[in-house]
C-alpha cells in the first residue's frame, strides 16, 4: 500500500492539474466524470488524467490518500479541489479557470 500511497502523491505534486476519473476524458464511463472533464477543457489548459476504473489500486487507495470517496477527483497544485460539484460550481463562477491557468503558468 505504502507504493501506491507514494506514487499518488507524486502524480498529484507532479502534475499541476490532475483528475481521477472514470474513463478517460475522450471515453468517460460516468456523468460526473464527463462534466468534470468538460469543466476542465473549458477553462483552456492541459491536465493529466487516470482513469480509476483502469487501476484498482488508485480506486481503492486514492480516498484513503484524499479524505474524499468518490470520483472523480480533481487536484491543483498539489491539492484537492473537490469532485464534480465543486468543480461545477467553481467553474460557474469563473474560480476554476482561473485556479487551473495559475497553476499551469506556474508549471511551465
């Protein structure tokens, strides 16, 4: 457990935008995780993704290391933003985009 732990915290430290999914964002296999995804090209940068569904190691693990049970997951900078309604929410307020371009800028 200890290896997944580490490989998640550096996925989440590695990557400016991170979401964990189901599916992957050409093939989502929920509804939240589809309008998580949306909400994330909407706002106009790159983000990594996994797809949970693909590893159950990172299901399993993944609220353990989160504090958060379900999917999809969305971190920034290092941080858990939240799922999908959060993620919706943030973006219907333009917080989202504004979060994601910082934490990219920075990256780059």
């Amino acid at each position: 457990m200890e290896e997944i732990m580490e490989r998640i915290r550096s996925e989440v430290t590695t990557h400016p935008v991170i979401i964990y999914m189901k599916g992957t964002p050409e093939a989502p296999q929920c509804g939240f995780s589809m309008r998580a995804v949306q909400a994330l090209r909407e706002c106009g940068a790159p983000f990594a993704h996994v797809d949970v569904l693909g590893s159950p190691d990172h299901r399993t693990n993944l609220p353990r290391f989160s504090h958060w049970p379900t999917f999809p997951q969305i971190f920034i900078q290092g941080e858990l933003v939240g799922g999908c309604d959060i993620a919706l929410d943030l973006h219907a307020k333009g917080e989202l985009k504004k979060m994601v371009q910082e934490a990219t800028a920075k990256a780059a």
